[in-house]
C-alpha cells in the first residue's frame, strides 16, 4: 500500500542542466511528481519516476563548492570520516567531478572513484557504475548524494554490500524532515526520486555507528556496518503527512514582488531550489529580474523550462537598484551573500521560519 503525499506537475527532468538559449530552455523535458509514502517500508519516493528520462551531459552542472560555506560543509564530513575510517581503503561511489575526492585525497586517504558520468583525468577514478564485476572492495565506501536518486535504494546498498563484500559505509542525503520544517517546497525535484528522514536510514541497518544532521540540518548523514543491511524494517512505520501550508511561501513571493514592482527583484541562486522557485514564481504570474549564481559555468546561460538567464553577482549588483528584494534561496548562504553584497538589498530567506 502507497499513501499519497504530494502532487505536482511539469517539473524539469533535470534541474541543473542549462542551455545556451531561452528557446531550448523552454522546450527542455518535463515530468511531474506524485510523491508517496510506502507503507511497509515507511520509505518516501515519486511513485511517477521514470529513470529514462534522465540524461547526464557536460551542461549538467552542480558543482557547490565555489562557496566558502559549503568547503566548510566538506570540511565536516571529512571529520566524520576521519574519525571512522582514518587510515582505510575507501571507494567513493558517485563522485560526481571528483572535488570531494581530490580533497581526501590531498589529505592522504587511499580512495578510489566510480562515477559514470567523471568528466576528469584522474587515474583513480572509474568511469563505470559501481557492480560486482569491476572486481573492487574497500574497508568503506562513501556515497554522498546518490541515494536519493536510485530508484530501488534498499537492492542498491544490498547489491554495494554484496559487491564489497560487507564493510563500513558513509550515507549523506537531503533531509526530507528538513525540507518539511521549513515548508521547502521548492526542495522537491523529479531527478530525486527519494526522500529519506533519518529515522528512514536508521531502520535500514542492525549496526549504526553514528548519524546525524549536516550543512544547517538541510542534509542527513550515517555511518553504518554494511553488512547489517535490513531489507524491510524490523517494527511498523508511522503514516506521515504533509505539515499544512506546506507551499504557501510561494504566495508570500508574489505577494513581495506585486507590492512593488519598480523596487526591482531577483534569486540568489541558479542550482536545484532557484530553478524551481523561479519557475513557479513565473507560473504564478511573476517574474523576478534576476537569477543570480556564482558559478562561472551556469552564468550566461539559461534556465530549464522557465528560461530565465542566468547572472554573475556583479552583473546583478550593477543592475538591481539599492533596496531591491533579494530572496535568498538557501539560508546557509545568507551572510556570505550579505557580504558579497554590501548589505544593499532587502534580503528574504526563503527556507527561514520567519518567510513561512
């Protein structure tokens, strides 16, 4: 039995993925959401999902570490590693452009990468999906990231466990607890098909090591014995249910932006949350002036389905007039932004209680 959660349509295939003019944009792959909650396994995930649809390309781009505050996050999860598996074999699995491996790397762990999709020279990573057959086993193996976009996430870590023969294992997810508290709607995309809570990772293993929360509370983590997988949940898993005004901050927006059209607007941020919150903005009538990122390789381009074009900050700064509403799409950047800024706008976190 599955219990409906959420319904939504026409969101972009893949959010990160930006093109080079807004008619492409525009026509670029959509497909919508129903999210449920499977009552035996308590797991949450888009019941509407279709793996095919998703293609990774060059112009796919979500690389965050161009912020001194998400360095500090890796920072972190480095810690949490070194206390548990300093001076071991690892194996990264899904590491993306290979930024988090090339710093444990530079700190002298033994790691090898797998991704598919590693557009990089380095000899240490493996172009390939993670399977039995590629012969490889280490004492641990991280996947940061990656869990929630695995359609069968329970076979996938039994399917890792069997190929490494056991072992320790470092999980980091978004929080779907998280996302609910903060009424992030614009937290829902269609490239991730699951959304876990922590009590969800926690019922998966007989053997956690430890687990918490990261990265403001927006991400979950846990360390875990491998070899301890469960693959349905030992007890009965409560029904959840959708706190209520669960989008009602987008009506706060439009509301924001109405008021006073001239003042001028814009999103500060062109990743996952921006791109749906600027299309939803757009598809409630309003639209902001800007959207705003500073990674060089998302700026000129333009955004999927919506269109909107994308600015450097100095771009922004010289356009948008003093007092101009800046809605922030992720808090932990707030202060950083400020000061990039000059503290010249009307700022609105968009995640923060205080916006709800």
């Amino acid at each position: 039995m599955r219990h409906e959660l959420y319904r939504v349509a026409d969101l972009p295939v893949l959010q990160n993925r930006t093109f080079a003019d807004p008619a492409s944009a525009k026509a670029s792959a959509c497909a919508d959401m129903v999210l449920v909650q499977d009552e035996k396994s308590g797991l949450i995930f888009n019941q509407a999902f279709d793996a095919d649809k998703l293609s990774y390309d060059a112009d796919y781009q979500n690389e965050q570490a161009h912020s001194g505050q998400f360095q500090k996050h890796l920072s972190d999860v480095e810690g949490i590693i070194a206390r548990h598996f300093k001076g071991q074999e690892l194996i990264e699995v899904g590491c993306g452009k290979g930024y988090f491996l090339e710093l444990l790397k530079s700190l002298g762990y033994a790691i090898t990468g797998i991704d598919p999709a590693y557009e990089g020279s380095n000899a240490d990573v493996i172009k390939a999906p993670f399977t039995r057959g590629l012969g490889l086993a280490a004492d641990a193996i991280v996947l940061r990231h990656v869990l929630e976009h695995i359609q069968d996430p329970v076979s996938f870590l039994a399917e890792m466990a069997d190929a490494n023969q056991g072992g320790q294992i470092y999980i980091e997810v978004p929080c779907f607890d998280w996302i609910l508290e903060h009424r992030a709607w614009f937290d829902l995309f269609y490239e991730h098909v699951n959304y876990f809570r922590l009590d969800d990772l926690r019922r998966m293993f007989g053997t956690v090591h430890e687990a918490g929360h990261l990265f403001g509370g927006q991400y979950l983590y846990i360390v875990a014995d491998l070899a301890t997988l469960r693959l349905t949940p030992e007890q009965p898993v409560p029904r959840l249910e959708l706190p209520p005004g669960f989008t009602s901050s987008l009506e706060r927006a439009v509301q924001i932006i109405q008021a006073d059209p001239e003042q001028g607007s814009a999103i500060w941020g062109a990743s996952s949350k921006g791109v749906i919150y600027s299309l939803f903005l757009q598809r409630a009538g309003v639209a902001v002036d800007r959207v705003v990122d500073i990674n060089p390789a998302k700026q000129g381009r333009y955004l999927p389905l919506s269109g909107v074009r994308v600015s450097s900050p100095q771009e922004a700064m010289d356009a948008l007039p003093e007092g101009a509403n800046l809605f922030v799409m992720n808090s932990n950047y707030l202060e950083e932004i400020k000061r990039m800024t000059d503290g010249r706008y009307v700022y609105h976190a968009v995640d923060s209680a205080s916006f709800q």
